[in-house]
C-alpha cells in the first residue's frame, strides 16, 4: 500500500529545496494532489497529512468523492479546496460552477460565460485559469498563447469568476530544459498581462515528471498525482 503521507513529506521537502536553490518563494507555491481515479481514502490519508488541495478530471467521479467526504467527516470536507482540471463540456457547466472552487482547464469563452451565469450567489467567485497550449494545434486543449490578450479582454469583468493565472500541460515528451524554455513562455505572457489584468497571480505548471522545470519558470501551483498517490488505482 503507498504511504500517502510520508510521499507529502518527501515530496514538499523537495519541493521547498529545489525552490530555495532557485531563488523561489516557498511559501507562495501550492501543492494540488490530482487525484482521479484514487479513492476516498487515498484522499483523506492524505488530508490527514496536511493536504487540503485536491484536483479531479471527470466531474461525475469528483462529485462523488465530494459528497463522500461529506457524509463521512463534515469538518474535513469544509476544509478542502476542490479542482477541476479536466476538459470541460457544456452539460456540465452547473456541476462545475456550484461543486468546485477552482478551475484549471477554461479555453472557451462561451463556457466563460456559462460558469459565471451559473456561479452561485451565495459562494465566492469560482477561481479560474485559462489553459494556453504551445503546440498551436487546432483540436488541442487550450488556447495559443497569442490568443491570451484577447481572449481575457472577454472575461476578465465577468462578475461571478475570478480569473487568476493560466494553466499548461507540456506537449509530449518535453523534458529539461526544452520543458523550462517552453514554462517561461507561459510565464512571460503572465506577466505581461497582469500590467492590465492585475488579478492575474497564478501559474499551473508542473506535473509530477517535470515540476522542477515549472518551480525554475516560477510556477506556483503545481499539480501532482503519482508523486503522491502513486500509480492510479
């Protein structure tokens, strides 16, 4: 059985030394354990060590391990901050707006528009990021990042969404410093945007086989599942 807690452990130990070589502020770097298709106990193992940020790619599966943790520990479920990172469909939009507190994956204005129309009013803005893709390839996740500009002119006075950052999966097989070259694109857009957007904080880079590369772009939301839950159940 995977020892979920000391993986956190060993993972944010690593976290924070490769940060401080770096020259990164630890404490601004968040841990997101992606954890689709592990149960609920994975879950709360390793909520039981700390970790209090979660990420799912499949709504339906989310939902349930929500309202499992929920009927199982209220107090812990209040605590948690929920993630959705996967691809995001239409028919979908009312779960997302009223289940999750972030979202990673937002690459089309009209599905802007719909998680603000459907936001509740009760909760606070739901967190976005706009997920940009550096291949440019049409059918791809995400947008061009020479779409950015006006793609967040579109939804940044949405009321009932908070667009945070931008969020980027490296195309296949980019490793080292190819992976950095390509993170620090991201990075520069960012911070070429925030001029006008002065929301924008968050960059969501860096998965468990090149996390280094986005802590060294200066990543502060890294999404990790096998570092911590090992090979999906």
């Amino acid at each position: 059985m995977t020892d979920i807690p000391n993986n956190l452990y060993q993972i944010r130990d690593e976290i924070q030394r490769y940060a401080k070589a770096c020259g990164q502020d630890t404490e601004q770097i968040r841990l997101i354990a992606v954890s689709k298709t592990h149960n609920v106990e994975s879950i709360l193992a390793a909520a039981s060590a700390g970790q209090r940020d979660f990420a799912e790619n499949y709504v339906q599966e989310g939902l349930e391990k929500i309202q499992k943790i929920r009927a199982l520990d209220g107090q812990i479920a209040d605590q948690l901050c929920w993630h959705y990172i996967g691809q995001i469909q239409g028919n979908k939009c009312q779960a997302i707006a009223t289940h999750f507190d972030w979202v990673h994956s937002l690459c089309s204005i009209k599905h802007a528009q719909r998680l603000n129309r459907l936001r509740p009013e009760a909760c606070q803005p739901l967190q976005i990021c706009v997920q940009v893709q550096l291949e440019n390839k049409p059918g791809r996740g995400g947008i061009t990042l020479a779409d950015v500009p006006e793609f967040l002119s579109e939804i940044c006075d949405l009321p009932q969404i908070n667009v945070r950052g931008l969020m980027c999966v490296l195309p296949e097989g980019m490793r080292g410093d190819a992976a950095y070259a390509g993170f620090s694109r991201v990075r520069d857009v960012l911070l070429e945007q925030g001029k006008a957007h002065p929301s924008l904080d968050t960059l969501s880079m860096g998965m468990s086989g090149d996390f280094r590369e986005a802590i060294r772009a200066g990543s502060n939301m890294l999404r990790l599942g096998s570092a911590i839950f090992g090979a999906r159940g």
